[in-house]
C-alpha cells in the first residue's frame, strides 16, 4: 500500500530494518541503545543480568524479523501447515540456541566482551522456561528445533503457565519444592500478542433447533466467557532464515470484577470470577506418568485446545478454501492424550457451526488427526468422569457419546456377537460412573498412531490397542522413534567435542546431517585424535565437578569414573535399585584391603531428578540416595574409592553441563515399562556409554552401536508378566546380595531405618512390582564388567569414539522427517526463496 502513493517509502524501509546477519558494531550499538532505552540504565548501572536483558532484547529483534518474513513467506504460498498440540514445552535457556541458529555467537560474544562482559556469565543469567515435567515436554521443545531447521511450516500450541515445574531444594536428604515463578522478570521471548484473543466458554446448556433443511441440530451457549490471550515464542532454525511459533496461551477473564458485587462492598465475590479465570493457566501439574484427575486440568485441555482450533481454523479460512479441504492444509499431532479434545471440538466446530453432515465432518476430523502415544503404564492413562464432562463440556459429551455410537456400530457389523469386544473398544468405561477413555477417544478420532521407539510401538500394537489393530489394521499404527536436537544437546552444551568433530570433518554439516557422524570411525585408531577426545571428556568432568561443588559442597575427583542417572524419579525407572547396588559397592569396599582398594576403579555415583510432590515413594528414594552419599563421603576408610552425590534441582540447563560429562549413564527401567527415553541419546551422542535394560529406545542404540560399546543387562520385556505373576502367587526368593543390602539399611547404617520402611516394602508386601530382585544379579554383574572395561582407557576412548559416530539415527531431524513424510504429508518451504522470488516479481 504505501509503495502505491510513496515508491520511495521501500527504500527507507529497506535501509533501517533490523539487519539481518550484523556485525559487532551493530550489536554493540542495539545493545547500548537497550540497556539505556529499554532497561533505563546506563554504563554506571549494569550488571550481568542486564547485559543479559540487552543481549537478549537485540536477538530478539533478529528474530521478530525472521519469524515476520517467515509468516509472510507461508502466506504467500499457502502451505499444508502443522501444528503439535502439546500441554509442555521443555524449551531450557533460548539465548545460547537462538546466538547459534542464527549465526551470531562469534560476533555477539566478542561485542559483548569489549563491552565489559564474558558471553559466558551473559548466558547464566537466564532462567530456564521449564514448561514442562521431562521426557514429553523436551521432545516437544526437540521438536520444534527440527521443524523450524528443516523449513517446515510448522506451529506449537501450549499454554502459557504463570509457574513452571517447580524449583527443588533439599531440606535434610528431603525434597522440598519452591514454586517456579518464571515470569519475574520480562521475558525476551515471548511477543504478546494483546490482539489476538479468543473467548473460550465453559458449562452453559445445549438447546436444539430446527435448520433450514429441517434437521434437527444442536446449539451449544456457553457460561461467562474467559480469554484466552496468545504469547507467541519465535523458534529459529539453524542454518536458515525459518523461524517458526510456538502460540501459547493465558487465561484472563473477559470482565474484570462483577460490578454488582463490588457495589454491595463483597468485595472477594466481585474478583473471584477473575481469579477462577487466571487460575486455567497458573501452573502446570507436576507428575509425569501419572494420571491426576483434577478438574482444573481438564479445564486447562479444553481451554488450550479450543483456543488453538479456534486459531487454526481462522487461519483456514483465510485461504478461502471450501471446508472439505481442511485436512489438505492441516495436520494436527496430538502430544499423548492430553489434548484429545480437539477431536470432540473440531467436531462440533465442523457440524454445529459450519452445518456439515456428521460424516462428513467425521472424515475431515480423523483426517487431520494424529496421535502420539509415551507410555504404557496403566495408571498413566487418562480417563475423565462422564458426569464432571457433561457440567464442563455438555455439547462435546454429547458429541463423545454419539463418536463412541457410531464407532461401535461400525464395530458391531464386522465382528457381530462379540459383546467382550464392544466392551474393550469402547470409549466409555461402563463403571459408576462412567468414564471416558482419551486414548480410545484419539484412536477412534485420528488416522494414524504411533509409539515412540520401536519396542514400545510394538508392545502398544500387542498389549493395550491390540483389539484396535484388530479392527482398524495395521497401517494405522506406526513407530516414529524419538530424536533429539544436535545443535543443543552437543554443538551447545559440549563445545570443545563440537569443535574437536568439526575440525576432523572439516566442516559443520554434520550438525543438519548427523549421519556425518560416522566419518569419525576412521580417528579411532588415531593416538592423538583420541588423547584430545579423552581430554574433552576430561575438561567436561572438571567442569561438572565445580558445578558439584559449588551446589552441594562435595568435591568429587574427576579423574574417576562418572556414573550418572539422570531423570525423573519413578518407580519404574529404578533409581532405588541403583542406590542399593552403591550400598552393595560401599560395603565390598569396606571389606578389601588397601592394595585391592587401589586396583578398583574409583566412582562417582551421580544422580538428579525431581519426584511429583505426591509421590510419596518417589520422595524416599531421594531421601535414601542423600542418607547413603552422607555416609558413604564422609567415610575416610574408603579412600575416595566411592562418592555419591544428589545434584538438586535437575533442568535443562543442568543436563547440559552434566550429559557431556558421564562414562557412564543409567537407564534401566524394568523391561517393557520405559517408552523410549531421550536422554540416553544425549549422553551417548556425547560419547558416554550405557549401562541398561532392554527396554525403549535403549534397544536401538544397541542395534547402532554395536555389542561392544553398551553395557545390557535384565530379564526381558517378554519375561515380565511371568516374573511379576511368581512374585504374586509364590514366595519369590529374594536375591541373597539384595537382601544383605535391605539389612544394612534396616540395621540403621544409613539412619532411622523407619523412614525406609514404606520403601523396602515395595518390595516385599507389594510384590517387587518392578522387578528388581530379579534384575538385581546379573544388574551386578554388568557394574563389574563396566569397572573391568573402565580399566582400559585406549579401548575405552574407542568405545566412546564409536558411540557418538554411530548415533546419527538419534537426531530429532530423522524423527520429524519421517512424521513429515508418513503421517503428515506436508513439504519444506524455502522462505529464502520465496523472498527472493517475491522481490524480483
Ligand atoms: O515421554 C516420556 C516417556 O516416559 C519416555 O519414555 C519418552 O522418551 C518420552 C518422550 O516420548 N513420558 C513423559 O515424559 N510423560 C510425561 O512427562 C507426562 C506428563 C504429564 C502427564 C503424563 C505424562
């Protein structure tokens, strides 16, 4: 428009853009202009934090430019877009990863040094956004790296949580949380978008009327509104001018306060609406793998689904389109069960308001939809009481109902007769009262399925959808094994290996292509190519054991060996079986003589993780990790042969200073129980092995990198059920060295052996549900083979030579492509292109 009547407007336009690839100069010259303008400081009055905030507020603009030109250029085409609908966004630190998307890190870092700082005390000022609980929330942020890398056109959609997941601190070995209040500060990146408001209604009635056509159609009139008000957090490729959105939305009430109460002087009465209404987006709940059937959860999942319909179907419509193409110019993935609603939504969109037939508003919705299943723990499934649905949501139990009749129906003529069937396959458990089946609901509503590595792909397919296979076939499921991001979880948090590989490949295109990798085979026989990978390794140690230090006082040596489990404490993960094997470990050191201290090999038992705050189990085992390192650190007797250390408060930003630092990493989940896992990928794409079950995606490294180079244990996932009915019905035998282990705590060695008790119990009266007395054996067994293969350090710095040349598989890149291209059905778009194109046209 202004080209129009001002041609040479463009001109000055194009001369005062926010540059795009600048220089130190024009850093330095945006960051002085932030810190006077934005942060009302000057030279006299700055500190760490905001050199941060100005650093921060100048990529900022970067990036607004690219996420600006990106839209533009997806406009313009008009692209099949996607869209991941995921309750958590793990996203960590954004500043360090948005400095090396766009290519800024070595002009920034020595802009800001001339200024007076170290990029490296610039960085650690940030907070994490840690919108999320662990492996489920990461993959998503994961995700959305690879999907802006790759050119996607691609959208997240989340909320916008007031509180994160919650700080941990120690209080005596105990786990206390502290709420995580992110948002004390500005926050650099997010853009809200104050225009972009959607009311969200919840409750009201359902009436039916007439239509034209003289059908009978339902009209759903909700309760008083809420907003739903969008903050878009721009995600920058690396590599490329893409810059994609993650949409997160917040809740804020569409009145302020009820003016009749507020003139009668009740004074609470007249805010509590807007209290109830900011409360939707306050806090995201703290469990993971386990289902918390509180109604303001489920509030949160219409919520955010409606609000993110609302804007994906606006977004359609702008296409001028017809409505039958919808599935053509959207993909939604759902992010396990927690936004199955969308489904129930779109239906109701697609048949009360645009007045489709339900048929055909049922193809366009299974159409667009797909589902991504983390788990097959039973108490993880969710499932939402019928009668809390119809007060909340009445339209959409209503739409539920008639999904599940139809569905049914279609059920009952191909296999008639098989009541049992019907019963499995049902979206509406029949018990009082009834409830609804989210994972059947996603099944039913989508077109495609899938697990997350291929074990549990396999075991979803054989155990808990196995009647869905029957009736739907086996094309609709699908494995997508899970990836992680190259460029954070070893370019970011592992320079010094980051720099060692591309010096040796010559370049960095094995940060876009993994597979590039392997070329590093060929240094492992190579003297000094390996002193300088044992050295990095080294320098990542030293740097985890001043991170140790400074948090928990301990001093650990670097030079032995670093054995570390990271994740979040649940039973089936096992942490407990791990510090019983330390226990064990402690006393056989206590018994040696000095001379066959020496020989073994000295350890660091590492752990971190957080327990859901009503995990009560969960809470003990840290409780028994820090009252087992207590003991076992002060103990002179030891030599420093053992040092067990609980790092508080485990996030992102931790992992990245602790993944680049293991020998080894644990994960060793009871067969069958662990999805996937992601952070085995990271420690051995850092060139730390494994010690692990046969579980998850553990199978699949294996499969890479070869026998040699992993450490396996376990009874197999196939065994489990079997193990776990001899537990039940007869007196198992316990393990004799795990039952020495179980005395020394009960004799009091490690404190009041009463606090203990609930936890020893798991194993006793509720029956080792996972197994570790069976695992417990050959569980030593592969510690003593990992202290002999430690021994040797040339055969050991091949191994972890191999481990990370043959982890190419493992980059969310290979994971997203395969979605893109098996379930999605959407293409890369150019945005560099498309400018181009646009410009000489
Ligand atoms: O998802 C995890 C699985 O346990 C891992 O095996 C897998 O690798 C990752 C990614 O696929 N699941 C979760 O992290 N789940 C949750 O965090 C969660 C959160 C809320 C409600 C239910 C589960």
């Amino acid at each position: 428009e202004i080209a129009k009547w001002n041609p040479k407007a463009l001109d000055l336009w194009e001369k005062f853009a926010v540059p795009e690839n600048d220089d130190k100069e024009s850093f330095q010259s945006s960051f002085v202009r932030h810190v006077t303008s934005t942060l009302a400081r000057s030279v006299y009055n700055i500190d760490n934090f905001s050199a941060y905030q100005a650093t921060a507020h100048t990529v900022r603009d970067r990036l607004i430019k690219r996420w600006n030109d990106t839209q533009q250029a997806h406009a313009e085409v008009g692209p099949k877009r996607v869209y991941y609908l995921s309750l958590e966004f793990l996203l960590g630190r954004s500043l360090d990863n948005a400095l090396l998307n766009l290519g800024l890190k070595e002009s920034y870092g020595e802009g800001v040094e001339d200024l007076g700082f170290r990029m490296e005390d610039v960085l650690d000022q940030e907070v994490d956004a840690a919108l999320g609980n662990g492996g489920l929330g990461r993959l998503a942020a994961c995700y959305m790296d690879s999907l802006a890398t790759l050119d996607y056109p691609a959208w997240g959609y989340g909320l916008r949580y007031t509180y994160g997941i919650f700080q941990q601190r120690l209080n005596d070995g105990f786990q206390v949380e502290f709420p995580d209040y992110w948002l004390n500060f500005d926050n650099p990146w997010e853009l809200p978008r104050l225009d972009v408001v959607i009311d969200i209604y919840f409750g009201g009635s359902v009436s039916k009327y007439t239509d034209n056509n003289g059908r009978v159609r339902a009209i759903w009139e909700g309760g008083e509104p809420i907003q739903a008000v969008a903050y878009d957090v721009p995600i920058p490729g690396y590599g490329t001018k893409n810059c994609i959105n993650i949409r997160l939305w917040s809740s804020k009430p569409k009145r302020k306060f009820d003016l009749k109460h507020f003139n009668e002087g009740q004074y609470e009465k007249a805010v509590q609406a807007q209290m109830e209404a900011e409360n939707i987006t306050a806090v995201l709940y703290p469990n993971d793998n386990h289902m918390v059937g509180k109604e303001l959860r489920l509030k949160q999942q219409y919520f955010w689904v409606a609000a993110s319909l609302a804007d994906i179907v606006r977004r359609f419509k702008k296409s001028e389109k017809p409505i039958s193409d919808f599935p053509k110019q959207v993909a939604i993935q759902l992010n396990d069960t927690h936004p199955t609603l969308a489904i129930v939504e779109l239906q109701r969109i697609l048949v009360d308001v645009e007045g489709l037939e339900w048929d055909d508003a049922w193809d366009i919705v299974t159409d667009t939809f797909a589902f991504t299943n983390h788990t097959i723990l039973p108490e993880a499934m969710e499932k939402w009481p019928v009668p809390v649905l119809t007060y909340l949501l009445p339209r959409h139990m209503q739409i539920i109902f008639d999904i599940n009749l139809f569905f049914l129906q279609s059920v009952e003529k191909k296999y008639p007769d098989d009541r049992d069937l019907l019963a499995r396959l049902s979206i509406i458990e029949e018990s009082s009262p009834q409830f609804v089946r989210m994972a059947h609901l996603a099944i039913v509503g989508s077109h495609r399925v899938n697990g997350v590595a291929e074990l549990h792909s396999n075991l979803i397919k054989t155990t808990i959808f196995k009647d869905f296979v029957k009736f739907f076939g086996q094309e609709k499921f699908q494995n997508k094994t899970n990836g992680i991001t190259p460029r954070r979880w070893l370019h970011q948090a592992n320079p010094k290996l980051s720099d060692l590989i591309t010096e040796k490949l010559g370049n960095k295109d094995w940060l876009k292509d993994l597979f590039k990798l392997k070329q590093l085979e060929k240094y492992v026989d190579d003297p000094d190519f390996k002193k300088r990978w044992v050295a990095v390794k080294g320098s990542n140690k030293a740097r985890l054991a001043d991170y140790i230090k400074k948090q928990t006082g301990i001093s650990v040596n670097s030079n032995a060996l670093f054995d570390i489990q990271v994740k979040r404490i649940h039973e089936y993960k096992r942490q407990f079986m791990n510090i019983l094997s330390v226990i064990h470990r402690y006393n056989l050191l206590k018994k040696m003589t000095p001379k066959q201290r020496k020989e073994t090999v000295p350890r660091v038992v590492i752990f971190g993780g957080k327990a859901a705050p009503g995990y009560y189990i969960a809470k003990l085992v840290i409780k028994l990790i820090n009252s087992v390192a207590d003991v076992v650190n002060k103990d002179l007797s030891i030599e420093d042969t053992l040092k067990v250390v609980f790092i508080p408060d485990y996030n992102v930003s931790v992992a990245e200073i602790i993944v680049p630092a293991s020998d080894i990493s644990q994960h060793i989940s009871t067969a069958g129980t662990e999805a996937s896992g992601t952070s085995n990928m990271k420690f051995v794409l850092n060139g730390g092995l494994i010690l692990g079950t046969v579980d998850g995606a553990n199978i699949e490294i294996h499969e890479e990198i070869g026998d040699e180079n992993i450490f396996m244990f376990g009874n197999l996932a196939d065994k489990v059920e079997d193990l776990r009915h001899a537990h039940r019905y007869r007196n198992k035998q316990m393990d004799p060295a795990l039952k020495a282990v179980l005395d020394d705590i009960e004799s009091g060695h490690f404190g009041d052996p009463r606090i203990f008790v609930p936890l020893i119990n798991t194993l006793t009266i509720g029956k080792d549900y996972y197994l570790l007395s069976d695992d417990f054996g050959s569980y030593l067994r592969a510690q003593d083979m990992v202290d002999e293969a430690y021994k040797d350090k040339d055969e050991w710095a091949k191994k972890s030579i191999l481990c990370t040349a043959r982890m190419g598989k493992f980059s969310s890149d290979r994971a997203i492509k395969e979605y893109a291209e098996s379930i999605w059905n959407v293409e890369p778009i150019p945005v560099e292109e498309v400018r181009e194109h646009k410009l000489h046209e």
